[in-house]
C-alpha cells in the first residue's frame, strides 16, 4: 500500500493514476521500453485470440516455445513467456489450469512443459522432505464457504483445463 501511495502521489501531477497508468509508462520515462512482440503478452485471459501453428515453415526459439498464430491477423509469433495464473489444484492428481482457449493443443504446448517442471520440483521437494499438500482455505461465512468448497473449486471454461497430474509424471520418468 506504501507503494502505491507514493507511485499515485509522485505521478499524480503527470495527470497519470496507478490503475491506469502502465499503458503511459513509456510516455513518462525513457526507460521504459514498450513490448511490441506479440509473444511476450501471452496469458490465459488472452489466449483465445490465438492458434497454436504445427507446420515446418515456423520456426520456433526452443523447443520449448511454442509457435502461436494470431486468428485476426494471421501473425505468427514464438511465445517468450506466458503468464500462468488461475491453475488450482482439485486434488493430488488433478489440476484445473482456467484458460480462454478449448484447444488442447494450445494448452498443451504451454501447460505440459511447465506442469512437467512443476511435478519435478514437487518430487524433488518430496525427497529431501519438504511436501505441499493440496489443502483449502474457504470463507467464514457458511453459505460462500459451501459456493467456494462446492461449485467454484471445480470452475472451469471446458474439460480440457483438466490436467491428469498421474500421466504427467509417468511422462517425466520417461
């Protein structure tokens, strides 16, 4: 909160607010660079904008980094990073990763990598004796705490943002 009373006051006379201001960061400071490259804003609120390309003419950075294309202009691009957000654990061996997109491939392509890596360090946590179990904290109040427990834990946009955790790891070990 200190922060942002002293970014709101420091660039309030700027005519600019901290909820509305990073789309005119540039403008207040060279410093900033304004990223123009499609695969740097990739994130699940977005990603139906997008189609993931599977073909010999795309070439990607990594293997690990998907060649996506986006559907209102036919742009292709390679994702530089994603913003995970919203994956909830329904229990040890499921996880809902909430993105817009119904494509499996899609979600493929950016969740089995990082799921992958994610089981990895949870095993090798395991090992030394650290775990984390899936566990849930709900509301106080009885009624949101059975909408929170009930309903909202298993909300998802379609049934491939399940993810099976079991086939996950047996493609690590192999």
């Amino acid at each position: 909160m200190i922060f942002c009373t002293l970014f709101d006051s420091f660039y309030l006379d700027k005519g600019l607010a901290l909820y509305n201001s990073l789309e005119r960061f540039h403008e207040i400071s060279d410093k900033v660079h304004e990223l123009r490259n499609l695969g740097g804003g990739v994130a699940p609120w977005n990603l139906a904008q997008y189609e993931l390309v599977c073909d010999e003419d795309s070439i990607s950075i990594s293997p690990a980094s998907p060649i996506l294309r986006e559907k209102s202009t036919g742009n292709k691009f390679a994702v530089v990073f994603y913003h995970f957000q919203s994956m909830r654990y329904i229990n040890e061996n499921l996880i809902i990763v909430r993105s817009e997109t119904h494509s499996r491939k899609t979600k493929d392509a950016l969740y089995r990598p990082y799921l992958k890596e994610l089981e990895k360090i949870r095993r090798d946590l395991k090992e030394i004796g650290v775990t984390f179990p899936v566990t849930q904290s709900y509301a106080s109040n009885p009624i949101i705490k059975f909408i929170q427990k009930y309903i909202l834990r298993f909300k998802m946009k379609s049934f491939s943002d399940i993810y099976d955790l079991r086939k996950i790891r047996s493609e690590e070990k192999e």
